[in-house]
C-alpha cells in the first residue's frame, strides 16, 4: 500500500502499524512524534496503530540542546 511520510510517497505492506514503519526508518521511537492525518497519535499506540493506503504520516524527531 501507500503512505506519505513528511510529504514523500513510499511502499509499505498491507497491515503496517506506526511502529513497523519507524524501524523501516531505523529512527529511535523515544526520540520522535508522529502524526498521521494531521492526528497526533501517542507513542504507546505505534505499535497498535495500523496504517490504511493513503495515510499521510509527518514524523518529527526530537532534538534537544541549550
């Protein structure tokens, strides 16, 4: 199926959740927030949150500095 992430069209399988696609993406779950259809979906539903064709997902990834 297809999704967009942070506006780039990609290929995913049928059933994907937010969890398998952030380790496709080999980003640290701790350290990122995802939205997905402009929803903010909490870090301890990625792994339940299945992903449908068409789904748009921005994922931000957290940085911190001073």
């Amino acid at each position: 199926m297809k999704i967009r992430i942070n506006e780039e069209e990609r290929d995913v399988p049928a059933g994907s959740t937010i969890a398998d696609v952030i380790e496709t993406l080999s980003l640290n779950p701790k350290f990122i927030a995802v939205e997905v259809n402009l929803e903010l979906i909490p870090r301890d539903e990625h792994a339940s949150h299945q992903l449908t064709d068409g789904d748009q997902l921005e994922v931000v990834t957290l940085v911190g500095g001073g």
